[in-house]
C-alpha cells in the first residue's frame, strides 16, 4: 500500500463555500469513477455558519417551505443546560427521557464535482452538484458512492438524505454527470452505506446496505434485491461487527463492489467502540452474494499518518469510492472527517491480506 505523496489532495482551502454566510468545515467521504480519460470524485462537502452571534448558536438546516438554506438559533444561555454538545459532528439534547437524542447536526452537507486528469489532482467546482429536494434532506445529502452499469450506459449515486426524520439511503442516475434522475429515498431510515453491484444476477439488481437498529441488533452489512432499482427485497444478513478488535463497533459498505474471478471484492470500513475508523477487505461469492468466502483479519488501512489522526473528526480513514485500473486499487478516502486522501494498493497485495 502506497500513500499518495501529495495527501491530502483535497483540502477545504480548495473548496469555495456554497453561501456567503457559510464556511467550509469539511471536504471528504467522496464517490469515484473514470469516466473517459477523466477522474471525477464526487464529494462530500459539511458547511456551518461562517460567523456565530455571541447570544446563539446558528445551525443551517434547508426550509422546503422557502426552498432555500435557513439558520436555526439556538440560545447560548441554553446551551449548557439543555445541549451536549461534546460531538464535534452532532448535538444532543440532555434527558428527553427518549430514544430521539438527536436535535441538529453541526453541519449540512452537500454533494460537490471535482475533476482531474491524473487522479491526484483535482479542481473543485465552485458550486453543488445539484440543490437539496424536500423534506428529506434538509438536514444534507452525505457519502455519496458511484456505480456504473456498463450494460446500461449509466451512473447509479447512492448516497444519505439526512432530516430530523432520520438518515436514509437516496438514488440519483445520471448518464453524463450533467443531468440527474432522482429516484428518492429507496430504503427507509435508520439506514446507511448502500453500495449497488455493478452486475446483475439472475436478472436483478444487488446491494448491500447497513440497517441501524436501536434496540435488537447491531449496525451490520446486509444484502438485497431489486428487479428496478426502486423496490429493494429479499434482505439477507451478510456479516457484523467482531466481538473485539478493530471492528467491534460497527461495520459498513464503503467502495461498491469489483467483479473478480474469484468472487465480488468489497472494500469496507469498520469502527470499535472509541469511533476509530479503519478500512478492511472481503469478498463474498458471484452468485450467493451473502456468502463470505474470504474476509482479511487485519484492516488493509488504517488511521496512521497525521492527517488521519488529526482534524473535524480524528482518528478516521473512510472510502466511498476507488478506481481499478491495470491490477492497482486507488482508494480515495476521507480523513478526520475533513480532508480526501488516495492510497494506491496492487491487487496481489488485497489478495495476499485476504488470505491472512
């Protein structure tokens, strides 16, 4: 594994703000595809209030009513008393006495292009790849995977429409990154990390995707079908977190899945319980999709250099999106929820790390 010399090669200083009012606290956890001989990444970018009143807290949320960007005030005098706000990422509110912990996220989200010739460098467009759609995201669009169906001639993006109401995975099909589809919300909330197969099997469309129960269960990878990319069935458990060790927290789908003779590679992450994230590998059989037949023990990338450790969020590499090309896996990563970095892997290496 080779870290881009170059890393970070997105930073917020490359990204100008998408509103006046807001500053940019985060570019990373970005999709990737080649498309012709031209690298696009398709990132995440988390604004908040550029200058904060000394009575209150701003958060910007999307108003369908105004169609538009709005700032919620919080008073500070309240903060001590009825927030936490001890998460760099989220504020709760103190003893509701409810599963509902959750008042506002410190940031909004949403989707930004950027481009490049070499893969390494990019230029950010300067505003969002399309506006938020009601009620759904008013809290942002994040995470953002791309798939392509090389049959069909079109790009699938999934990625996570975030309001008061949950998180839950979104549909977006282009055919050139210039015009969209929006399918909407195609799984219902708590839910995250849908990665669909670039292949159909059987004459259906697969994904694995990471249901969030808050009381049976744990945050796992899960696989079903869809005979229209709309109505997603047959859901089958296909692994979940280790009783110990790097990821016993939580897992989820990070890159969408490579076809390979030997079966479907998938690039993951995982988290323990201190919210250190690491990436890992597996692969799972051509047909039976939920059978693992080769999973690495140890993560094939984890939160080292300082960038990683260091930022919105330290302690995180996490992937959306990868290109393979000629036997090498670029992974482009988002780091301490703030910047994107790129590791180069050879594929020989990924197979030797399964076999451990």
């Amino acid at each position: 594994m080779i870290r881009e010399p170059k890393n970070p090669i997105i930073t917020t200083a490359n990204v100008k703000p998408s509103h006046d009012f807001l500053k940019v606290d985060g570019v990373f956890n970005c999709g990737a595809v080649k498309m012709g001989d031209e690298y696009l990444l398709l990132c995440r970018v988390a604004e908040s209030c550029a200058e904060q009143p000394e009575d209150a807290v701003c958060i910007p949320i999307y108003d369908e009513v105004l169609d538009g960007l709005k700032l919620e005030r919080l008073a500070r005098k309240e903060i001590d008393c009825l927030y936490d706000m001890s998460d760099s990422r989220m504020i709760y509110k103190k003893n509701t006495g409810s599963i509902r912990k959750i008042k506002y996220l410190t940031s909004i989200s949403h989707l930004r292009l950027a481009r490049s010739r070499d893969g390494v460098n990019f230029t950010v467009e300067e505003k969002p790849l399309l506006p938020f759609s009601g009620r759904y995201e008013r809290w942002g669009m994040e995470d953002p995977r791309i798939t392509y169906l090389e049959e069909e001639g079109r790009y699938c993006i999934t990625y996570t429409a975030v309001s008061e109401v949950g998180a839950m995975p979104a549909l977006l099909i282009t055919e050139d990154f210039q015009n969209f589809q929006r399918i909407g919300c195609i799984f219902p909330p708590e839910n995250k990390d849908v990665v669909i197969f670039p292949r159909k099997i059987r004459g259906l469309y697969y994904a694995f995707h990471r249901p969030v129960p808050s009381e049976i269960g744990m945050p796992d990878i899960w696989v079903s079908t869809s005979p229209d990319l709309i109505h997603w069935g047959n859901h089958r458990h296909v692994c979940g977190v280790s009783e110990e060790g790097w990821e016993n927290g939580r897992i989820g789908s990070g890159i969408p899945p490579f076809w390979t003779k030997e079966g479907w590679l998938h690039i993951y992450h995982g988290a323990d319980t201190r919210n250190r994230y690491c990436l890992g590998a597996m692969l799972t059989d051509l047909e039976n999709t939920d059978k693992i037949l080769k999973k690495a023990s140890k993560p094939i990338l984890e939160p080292e250099a300082s960038y990683e450790t260091e930022g919105f969020f330290g302690g995180v590499v996490f992937t959306c999106g990868g290109v393979l090309e000629n036997s090498r896996l670029s992974v482009y990563y988002g780091a301490a929820d703030d910047k994107i970095a790129k590791a180069e892997f050879s594929m020989e290496e990924i197979q030797q790390a399964l076999e451990q």
